[in-house]
C-alpha cells in the first residue's frame, strides 16, 4: 500500500516515499532500494536538507562513496 500511495498519492505521495525509504535503510537491510526512493525526494526537493541528509545516509550504506562526497 505504502509504494502504491508513493506512486499514485497526491497528498500522501512524500509521505509515502520518504518512510519506504527509511523502513528499506533501517529495517530491511536494503539500501540500493532506500535509494530509489531518497533520490526521488532529493529531485523534488532539493532545498530540503533532511531528505538530503536521508539521501546521503543511504548513499554511505550502499557503499556509493564517490555519489555521496558530491554533497560533502
């Protein structure tokens, strides 16, 4: 429910998007799929430092090193 929401939400669609990517970062494991969805909050608001600081957190847990000294 919560990726449809994340794709289809209007109002709920940030929500959405930012608590996949933190249930994928801190609960499973998974941060290549964390990504996908940090990314996503980064193009949409770039001037949001939590979401990017979210983004980078992932970044550094997927071993993405060189991506994420881009925001050093």
């Amino acid at each position: 429910e919560l990726q449809y929401a994340a794709e289809n939400g209007l109002f709920s669609a940030t929500e959405s998007i930012h608590y996949l990517a933190h249930i994928y970062l801190k609960y499973e494991d998974q941060p290549e799929k964390a990504l996908i969805y940090s990314e996503k909050l980064v193009k949409k608001y770039p001037d949001n430092y939590y979401f990017l600081t979210r983004h980078v957190e992932a970044l550094l847990e997927a071993e993405k090193y060189k991506e994420a000294e881009v925001y050093a």
